[in-house]
C-alpha cells in the first residue's frame, strides 16, 4: 500500500508540469487568439549541448524586453521544449541588450484590460511560469539592467537571480494600480517572506544588489555591469559550482528539491524515496562506489 502512494506521489510531481500544460490548453485557448495578435520581439532558446546549460532568452529589447502576447505565447514553447531536455542540467533567463524585462507589453495590455481577458491572461502565464520553476533543471535569473512589474515576477520563477552591480528588481504593479498576476506574489513570500514581500509590494520598492542580498532575493551579485556581453560568461562560471556530474543525478537533485517545496513532508518523503531509486545504482553511483571517494 506505502509502495502504490509513494508511486502516484511520484508519478503526481513528475506529472504536475504536464497536467498544469493540458488544463492551460483548455481554458487558454481564447486568450491564446487575442495574445498572439500583439506581436513583437521573440522568446530564444540555445541548449548548449556540452555544459548541459540553455540560455533563454527574452529578447524585445526597443521595448525594453517586454512580453507582447506572442512572446508570451513562445515563452509556454520554449518552457515546453525545455521540459522534455533529458540531457540538461541548467537554464540561464536573461534579456537581450543589457536589459531584462520591463513586464508586459502595454500596449498588448491596454487592449486587454478588461477583468476577464486579465484574468485569462494571468492563468496563461502563472501556468507557464510554475512549469519553468518546476523544470527538473536548476534556474537562474541574470538580472541585467531592469526587471520590473512582469520582469519582476519573471525572476521569482527561477530557483536563483542573480544581478550585475547595475541591475534592478522592481515590483512597480502598484504604481500601475495593479498586484502582481503571473505567480510573483506568492513566490515572492516564499522566497523572502511575508514581511518583505508586502513593503516591496506596497512600496513598489527597487531591489538593487545590496538590498537584493539583504533580503535574500538575490544570490549573488556579478561584478561586471549590464550590456558588458560577459556577464552570461559570470553566470554560467557561478553555476558550474553546482552542475558538475551527470545530468540525470542533477535533476534528480532538483525533483527532491521542487517536491520538498511542494508538497507534504509525507508526500515529499515518498518522492524522496522514489527519486533516490532512480540514482542508486545508477551509472554514477556505481562508478563513484568504484573510486572509493574521500571527501576531504
Ligand atoms: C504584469 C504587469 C506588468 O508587467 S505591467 C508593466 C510594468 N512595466 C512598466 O510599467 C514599464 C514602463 N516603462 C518604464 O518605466 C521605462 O520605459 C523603463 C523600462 C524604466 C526604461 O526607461 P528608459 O531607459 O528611460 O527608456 P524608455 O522609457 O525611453 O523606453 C524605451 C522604449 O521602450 C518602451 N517600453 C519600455 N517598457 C515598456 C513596456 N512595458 N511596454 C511597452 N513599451 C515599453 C518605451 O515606451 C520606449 O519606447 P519608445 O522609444 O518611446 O517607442
């Protein structure tokens, strides 16, 4: 009987991404027609086959690196695309030409600023974004320049963010009488608490790298500015600390971190249980035990 729920607990987290993916594909379809006609900009993606790290890349950059609805739209591709890269161990989200989003595009968000079609949209992205958090894959955010409102919220879907010395978190939705929508309240609390989360959100306060470490927003701040072209090179460096090894041990890495986060500690431990079975003895396990390792 513990077998059987250990396995659907299992089977629940591994299969939540595609679950949340079938339920977008349902409700979204509508909201799916009005974003695609808001063009603009695009949404890349380059794996990098030897390292195991892609780079995504929110590329808008005469608007700032703002989402238009088919960025949005190429965003839930890219997510996809990434969910099924056995061979990857890590994703870099950053935004082209020095700067990293500036949220949604307004004009597309003028021309859906009505509740329902808000609220449509915001279900799109929340369901895009929990599946980038979710990627078995360790995310970064390279905060370059300004992450604001949507940029913001992008960041908190990412397992680290780090900054260069000019870059900026800012969660401006109250300037625009809004609240964040895409997820980056709740993760938002999560990452630095309910106490910080509300004076950022009520205070639409900036986050610069000093504040941003204080708080814990950020993880580390890259001693090169925005715009240098080096500081993907610094990302990439900062992440090898925790890449080294094959990729299916770091993801498993990741699925018992993504399912202590979510789940119940008995569900977590059952995932736990399940996770370990796939790596012991396993390629790298058997190997490792042959070396007879000190770990000095
Ligand atoms: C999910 C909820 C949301 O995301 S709501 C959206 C929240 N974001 C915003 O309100 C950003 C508003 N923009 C700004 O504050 C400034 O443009 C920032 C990003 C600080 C840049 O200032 P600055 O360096 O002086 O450049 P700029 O204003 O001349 O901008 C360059 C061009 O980019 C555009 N731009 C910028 N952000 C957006 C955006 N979110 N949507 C659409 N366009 C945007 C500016 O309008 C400007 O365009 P143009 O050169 O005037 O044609």
């Amino acid at each position: 009987c513990r077998l059987i729920q250990s396995r659907s607990a299992v089977r629940r987290i591994l299969q939540q991404n595609r679950t949340v993916c079938s339920k977008t594909t349902v409700s979204a379809e509508s909201i799916r027609e009005k974003l695609q006609v808001f063009t603009g900009g695009s949404v890349e993606l380059q794996k990098q086959q030897q390292s195991g790290i892609a780079v995504l890349t929110v590329n808008n950059p005469a608007r700032m690196n703002a989402f238009s609805g088919s960025m949005m739209l190429e965003l839930e591709q890219r997510v996809c695309e990434l969910e099924t890269w056995t061979e990857g161990k890590a994703v870099i989200v950053h935004g082209a030409a020095g700067a990293f989003c500036s949220g949604s595009d307004l004009n597309a968000v003028r021309a859906i600023a009505n509740p329902h079609d808000g609220m449509k949209m915001c279900e799109f992205m929340q369901n895009t974004l929990t599946r980038l958090l979710r990627l078995p894959l360790i995310s970064v955010a390279l905060v370059e320049g300004r992450a604001l409102g949507g940029g913001a919220e992008l960041t908190t879907a990412c397992d680290f963010r780090l900054m260069t010395s000019d870059g900026v978190i800012q969660f401006v939705h109250k300037h625009m009488g809004l609240v964040p929508g895409w997820g980056g309240a709740a993760r938002l609390v999560r990452i630095v608490g309910s106490q910080n989360a509300l004076k950022l959100l009520s205070g639409a306060k900036k986050v610069d790298p000093d504040f941003g470490k204080q708080i814990g927003l950020v993880d580390e701040v890259l001693h090169c500015s925005s715009g240098e072209g080096n500081a993907l090179a610094h990302a990439e460096q900062w992440l090898s600390q925790f890449i080294k090894g094959p990729a299916p041990v770091i993801q498993a890495v990741k699925k018992v971190v993504i399912s202590g986060r979510e789940l119940s500690l008995d569900e977590a431990l059952q995932t736990e249980r399940s996770v370990f079975g796939t790596v012991w003895g396993g390629p790298a396990n058997l190997e490792a035990l042959a070396l007879k390792p000190k770990h000095k």
